[in-house]
C-alpha cells in the first residue's frame, strides 16, 4: 500500500487506521531485524541512523525484539561523543532451524541455531529406485532427528526448510516434476512434509532456487541482489536472484538453465530432450567422460581406484585422482569446465548479473573446474558483461541447498518478526 493510500484509510476508517499501524510496525520491526543482520553489531542509536527511524521508535521496536529474543545486547562500546552505547545483535539462542536437501542420490539435513551456526549435520547416500515413499519417510527420519537434537540444546523450533531436486509449484506446495529422481507423477509434497511436523511453519522449494537464496543470505552472494546461481550435481539446476528475491518466474518454476537445449542432436536427457546442459555438464556427464577414456585404453591412478573400471566412480575419487596428476582425471574436469564456462558466458550476456555462484557436489572439483570455465567465459562474454560479473564458488558447496533451507526460514522470520509464536517444547 502507497503512503498516500495508507493515509487515506486513516482517515475513513479507525478499524483501517488500527491495522494500517500494526502493520507499519511490522514492516518497521523487519527493517530493524534485516539491518542487525546486516550490520551488527550495531546500537540502537546506530539503527536509527541507519534506518532513518526516530530513536523512540527504534528503541520501542529493540524493547519488543528484546522482550521476543530475537535481540540480545552484547555489551558496551565506548564513542567519540556521550555515553557508551549498548551494542545489540541477532541473539544465536532463539531457536532452531532445520534445513534439508533431498538430492538424486542423497539427504542432507542440518540444524542451526539463530546465528545461524550448524548444531548438527547428518548426510547419507539414497538410490532412486527405493521410489518416492521410501526416500520421503527417511526424509521424515532424518529430519525429525535434526529437530530432536535442537530441543536438546534450544527450546524453540523456528521453521523447517527443504530443496528438493524437482519442480515445485509455490503456489500450492505441489511437486510437478523430478525426473531425476524418477518422480514423475504430480503430489502434494509440501502438505506431505507438513502433516509430519505441525509444530513448525515448514518451506518446500527447488533445491537451487534455495541454494540461491542459502548464497545470498549467507554465502559468496552477500551484499550481491543481482545473482545466477548454478547447482551441478546429477543434474544441472539454477536460481537467479533479482533485486534481492530469488525469481521463480510465472508459475514458480523458472531458471531451469540445465534444460537450455546446447547441442541439439546431442545426449539424451532425463527430461525427454536432447543435447541439454545438463548433458554437458553434471555429474553423469563427468563420468561418462571417465569411462569413453578408459574404453579407449587410457589407464592411470582412476583406472586402478575403480578396479579397472567396474566399480562406480565418485566425485571424491575423481578429485583425489585429479590431485594426484591423474591425466583420464584432469582431463575429463577440464572438459566439463569449459562446457560450464560456454554455458555461463551465454546466461551473463543474459542476466547480466553481478555475481555467479557455482555450487552442488561438482563445486568440489572447483580447483579443477574453475579456470577452465572463467577461461570460456572470458572468451565468450561480451565485455562489458565480463567486466561487471565475477564466477566463483559457493561458500557452503555441496550444502548450499540445506544453508537455503535455513535463509528461506530466515526470510520469513526477519520479514514477519511479530507473527512468530511460541513453539517452544
């Protein structure tokens, strides 16, 4: 609502007037909570120079974060002029968040505190073909035994966040599509997820628009609104942050970057196309690489790991072998780097963003990866692109996606301090 609108309800209507106001104290107790994230510590004096509020109003808003516990003061700070000022900061004790990753292969989940700093963290290898009720009910296991381990140490539980490897509708909570992940029957996952755990509000969305949103909060992405996040993984996925929000696009599924379509007679793809991305670049394009080589007679450390080719390779393995002067190793890195970098150049003459994140468990080979694909991208990207955006790594690799879960709890708690309830044990 504009202020003049606002102003005009004030004046027609007291009811409208009341809830015009609770709502000012929302919007003003979220700017407080968002510049403590931000900048604390910080004084209540600093906060109102900063927020532009006037410091009865800051100080009512802090008395009310104080008295929630979402503040805590830190101690005193000695300034230039008058008194020493009491220092505040987002109090670490709150509660608890948990964040949850439910890959192609693999659940990872993590609990922090309000810091947020990882209390716990637990993550374990899945099999697709187990299907969707096997690999949700350890979702539920792992998850309910994160949240366990929270009470353990704090009595709230704020929210549960969780990336899943698939296209999720926003609007209703539905998963639409998982191709990977051999879902490919439309259900209601978020419903699912919350009916299991009703004591806490509980997000659902595509593990790369959360990773996104995980970097931006609190990983290489902050203090960037304008980011293209990439997750390579089995699959290729993306998010885009625009403005500081993580876009979704009209129906919630956008920045679906590994289905550009790169090489039209190529590979097939698990999404029914051919010659996508995501053939060129994601783990099962990493390996096919390794096994053309060793059908073609090279051989070196990766050949001896993997008992001449028959037991299945990994992304560890790979980088230890790289590390070692593994040619078949280096070789295949190199590859899947330059086909990153082609891909990235095209999306920054796009989006023309500040920043590309580079996360998922193919971050791992960043040492490998990284300047074969800023080599491509430098070759490829129009130069005034070039000269605005930096390719890096995401700080939180492979658990971007579960640092997202936690942010896209973050997001709403910072956004809506006031409506938070007690969910204590």
């Amino acid at each position: 609502m504009s202020i003049k609108g606002s102003q005009f309800y004030m004046k027609k209507n007291d009811r409208l007037r009341t809830g015009d106001s609770a709502l000012v104290r929302q919007m003003n107790l979220s700017v407080i909570m968002n510049h403590l994230r931000k900048k604390a510590p910080i004084s209540r004096a600093g906060l109102a120079q900063v927020t532009g509020l006037n410091k009865t109003t800051v100080s009512s808003l802090v008395d009310e974060l104080l008295q929630r516990q979402f503040v805590r003061e830190i101690g005193l700070t000695s300034a230039r002029k008058g008194h020493p000022a009491i220092m505040l900061d987002l109090n670490p004790a709150t509660g608890f968040i948990v964040g949850c990753e439910i890959g192609v292969d693999f659940i990872l989940v993590v609990c922090t505190n309000f810091a947020p700093e990882i209390i716990w963290r637990h993550e374990e290898h899945t099999d697709p073909s187990l299907g969707r009720e096997a690999i949700l009910d350890r979702a539920k296991d792992l998850l309910n035994d994160a949240i366990q381990r929270g009470y353990q140490e704090y009595g709230t539980l704020l929210g549960i966040g969780v990336g899943v490897a698939a296209l999720i509708d926003q609007s209703t909570g539905t998963m639409l599509y998982a191709p990977n992940l051999r879902w490919k029957e439309s259900f209601p996952i978020r419903a699912i997820l919350q009916e299991a755990f009703p004591q806490a509000p509980l997000i659902v969305d595509n593990e790369a628009n959360i990773a996104a949103l995980g970097e931006h909060y609190f990983g290489a992405a902050q203090d960037h609104d304008e980011v293209l996040y990439i997750s390579a993984g089995v699959g290729l996925g993306g998010g885009i942050v625009h403005d500081g929000r993580v876009f979704s696009g009209v129906t919630g599924v956008g920045a679906e970057i590994g289905h550009m379509t790169m090489e039209p007679h190529g590979e097939l793809c698990s999404c029914g196309n051919y010659g996508c991305w995501e053939t060129q670049v994601s783990q099962r394009a990493l390996f096919r690489h390794i096994q053309t080589s060793f059908e073609q007679g090279e051989r070196g450390m990766l050949f001896q790991l993997t008992n001449g080719g028959v037991d299945p390779l990994t992304v560890p393995m790979i980088v230890d072998s790289a590390r070692a002067g593994d040619p078949v190793a280096r070789a295949a890195l190199e590859k899947i780097g330059r086909d990153l970098g082609i891909g990235v150049a095209s999306l920054v003459n796009a989006l023309n963003p500040e920043l590309v994140v580079c996360g998922g468990i193919l971050s791992l080979a960043g040492e490998f990866l990284m300047p074969a694909a800023i080599e491509e991208f430098e070759r490829r990207a129009l130069r005034w692109n070039r000269e605005a955006t930096k390719v890096v790594l995401a700080k939180h690799g492979f658990d971007a996606a579960a640092m997202g879960g936690i942010a896209a709890v973050y997001e709403t708690i910072l956004a809506q301090p006031n409506l938070v309830g007690s969910l204590e044990v």
